[in-house]
C-alpha cells in the first residue's frame, strides 16, 4: 500500500510531465491544467490505497481517460456552438502558450557553451516541437509516452489501451516523420 508520502512524492514527480504532455495533446494551458488536476484527484481519491509500484500505469491511463474525455465533451460543445475565437487565426489569438517554457533550466553551464550553440539548440527545440505538434494524435501519444515518459512497449500499449503491435506501428511512423521533416529543414541525425 502507497503511503500518503509515497502517492505525494509520485504526484509531484509527475506534475510536470504530465502537464506538457496533456498541452501537447489539447493546446490549451488551462484545460491541460484541469485536466491533470483531476487525473490526480482521481489517482488519490480512487487508487491511493494501491502499492507505490502501481501508481505509474494507473495515473497515465487515469491522464489518457481524462484527456479523452475533455475531447468528447468539446466535440459535443462545438458541435451546436462554435465560439467566435475559433474563426480567428492563431496569431490574433494572443495566447499563445510555449510548453517549452516549463522545461527545467539546468542549474550548470558547460564551459563550451556559448550563445550560437544555445541559439541553435533552442531552434532545434523548437522544430522538434513544432513537429511534434503535426504528428496524428495517437502517434504523438505514442511516441511522448515512449520516449518523453519512458515507458516501455507493454506498458505504453496497457497506457493507450491498445496492442503492443499499435505501438510500435504508431511510434514507428512518429519517428519515421519527424525523421523526414526535420532532415528536409536540414538538421541531421
């Protein structure tokens, strides 16, 4: 049984992940903030009373389920009412939220740093995440839990509730496209 530190320390360990993976999937800061926040109620007031080693699964299929959730209820929001900001370009919209902000900032400097290396780091970071963005939905879900969250095949197929073979279809064809876009903006494995 997780102890109440142990389900405290888990959810703050995965707060931050969490949050930019569920922006990743809803683009907007706010629904990605509910959303995580319930997925975390729920895990508490749900699941707390399971063993430490069992929380990582049950949250990220507790975090898919509510993500999937929030898709439905807007699906069917839209579908009578469509709000005026949704005629808008995204440049006019003003609220424009970079997820690369709530990365972690080392707290070291390498001593062969220097601002063009940073500069061109920070260009490739935001490539990447611009054509993270492009991906289909399943792919990118794939692919974030494989490689941002580092769950393996098994568990990422039980996270997405579909088979192993899924998975591998889905992040194969994720990293088959960023591979092709990105060597075509000309950055190189």
């Amino acid at each position: 049984m997780a102890s109440p530190k142990a389900l405290s320390d888990f959810l703050k360990d995965v707060e931050r992940r969490a949050y930019q993976r569920t922006l990743y999937h809803v683009r907007n800061h706010e629904s990605a903030l509910d959303i995580v926040q319930d997925s975390m109620m729920r895990l508490a007031e749900h699941y707390g009373d399971k063993p430490a080693d069992e929380l990582p699964l049950l949250f990220q299929r507790i975090l898919v389920n509510a993500t999937m959730d929030w898709f439905r209820r807007q699906k069917t929001q839209h579908a009578l009412f469509t709000p005026y900001a949704d005629f808008q370009s995204d440049d006019d919209s003003g609220d424009d939220v970079n997820p690369l902000e709530f990365l972690p900032v080392n707290s070291f400097s390498l001593d062969f740093d220097n601002p063009q290396s940073t500069h061109e780091r920070k260009q490739t970071l935001l490539a990447i995440e611009e054509e993270l963005l492009q991906l289909a939905p399943r792919q990118r879900e794939a692919f974030l839990l494989r490689y941002w969250e580092g769950l393996d095949i098994a568990e990422t197929a039980q996270t997405m509730g579909c088979s192993q073979g899924s998975v591998k279809v889905h992040c194969f064809r994720a990293i088959q496209s960023l591979f092709k876009t990105l060597t075509a903006k000309g950055f190189k494995p």
